[in-house]
C-alpha cells in the first residue's frame, strides 16, 4: 500500500468514526463503501472487522442497561451472525465487481428508503416477530458486502425504538454478528494474521474520531446531519455503481 493510499483509507475510516460517534451505528455504512471504491470490497470489509467488533462492544456495554428485556435482542443477534456466515461464503465465491454492485444497490436501496419513508414504523409486537427473518437478511447483507444497514437499521428504526435503546440494540446486534464473522473469514483465507494486524490499526482513526462526530452532532440538527450522510452515501454508492458497470 503507497503513503497515498494509506491516508486515504485512514480519511475513510475516519469519516466512519465521525458517523459512528455522531449516530451511535453506522461507521461501515460510510467508511466501506469508499474503501471499496478506492480498492475493493473484500479489502473494506477485512480492514472494518475489528472497529465493528470492538467499537460496537464498547457501546453494547455501555447501554447495557438500555436494553430492551426478553429474548428479542439476542434472538435478532444470533440470526445476524448466522445470515453472516452466510454472506461470508458468497463473498468468498462472488467477483470485485459483482460485490461492488452488491454494496451500491444496498447503499442505495437505503437511501432511497430513508429519503420515502422517514416516519415508516412497525408495531412492536409485529416487529418482534419479524427479528429472526430480519437478523438474518442483515446478516447475509453484513457478510456479502460489509453493510447490514439496509436492513438492520431500517428494521430498528420503523420499530421506532429510543436513541439509547436503539444503540443497545444495534450494538449487540453488530456485536455478536462481527464475532461470527471473523471465524468465517478466516476458514475462508479472506482474514489473515497480516490482515488482522491491519484491521487492529483501522481502529485507531475511528476511536479518534468518534469525538469529533459527538460534537458535530450537538450543533447540527439531527436533520441536517442525516441528509448530509445521505447525500454522500448516494455519491459514493454512484462510483461503486459506475466502476462495476463501465
């Protein structure tokens, strides 16, 4: 990797640090899909497995006590970690460009939601049954392509749960599902020793940025911030899409 590449992987998982501190969730949501347009997805997903795992069990931790009572949390959780399995073999077998299609239409598919359907809610007792089915479509779009957000965090927003209930939920869902998924990985060759150290180092710009997020949060509108995220998400899933089909 030239000096170049490697400040632009840093501003990437930075700007995924900066969302992360800011929302709580979603730092693949930015920092995969542009690593993948720089480089490719399997590259983006080895480099965020350890800043999803260990960023995810420090919020799960913290929001502990936020956290919605019954099974439904860890139910949701473990269907993520066995539709990642899944996700992971089709990573595995399916090419760059196929993958990068994959990432575009889901990043897109997400925007597009959020942009029709912003108040969209499901009943609770409806969407707990829905938790399994759910856990495991995000899964198996978690270990494709990088980004569970699609589905996971569209899911817990029309259940139209509390920020820190939200965040308690989502954590242990990224949780458990980021613990799957290295075993899978690297049965798979997809994770190396070599390629761990590099997603051990991926943490470092996004813990230092996550502060950052936090205070632009506070004088942002939570409105504003989101449609800026969603403006650059379109963009970046747009290069995906262009790079894969031209």
């Amino acid at each position: 990797m030239t000096p170049a590449e490697l400040i632009l992987v840093a501003a990437c998982l930075a700007a995924g640090g900066i969302l992360k501190g800011a929302t709580g969730a979603g730092a693949p949501v930015l920092a995969i899909p542009a690593m993948a347009a720089i480089f490719d997805v399997k590259f983006a997903v080895v480099v965020m497995v350890v800043p999803n795992l260990l960023t995810n069990l420090f919020q799960a931790w913290r929001f502990r006590r936020e956290r919605p009572p019954g099974a439904f949390v860890w139910l949701f959780a473990v269907a993520g970690a066995i539709g990642a399995a899944l996700g992971t073999w089709i990573l595995a077998v399916l090419d760059p460009e196929t993958l990068s299609l994959i990432v575009a239409v889901s990043v897109l598919g997400y925007v597009g939601f959020r942009l029709a359907r912003p108040d969209w809610r499901i009943p609770l007792g409806l969407g707990k049954k829905l938790g399994v089915p759910a856990g495991i479509a995000a899964g198996m779009l978690q270990g494709a392509s990088g980004i569970s957000a699609p589905i996971s965090i569209s899911y817990l927003n029309a259940l139209g749960l509390e920020r820190r209930t939200f965040i308690a939920t989502i954590s242990i869902f990224f949780t458990v599902m980021s613990a799957g998924q290295i075993p899978a990985l690297s049965s798979l060759g997809i994770v190396t020793g070599h390629s761990l150290l590099l997603s051990l180092a991926a943490l470092v710009p996004v813990l230092a940025f996550m502060p950052i997020g936090s205070k632009i949060a506070e004088r942002l509108s939570p409105k504003v911030f989101d449609r800026v995220i969603l403006v650059l998400l379109a963009g970046l899933a747009a290069k995906l899409l262009a790079d894969a089909l031209l």
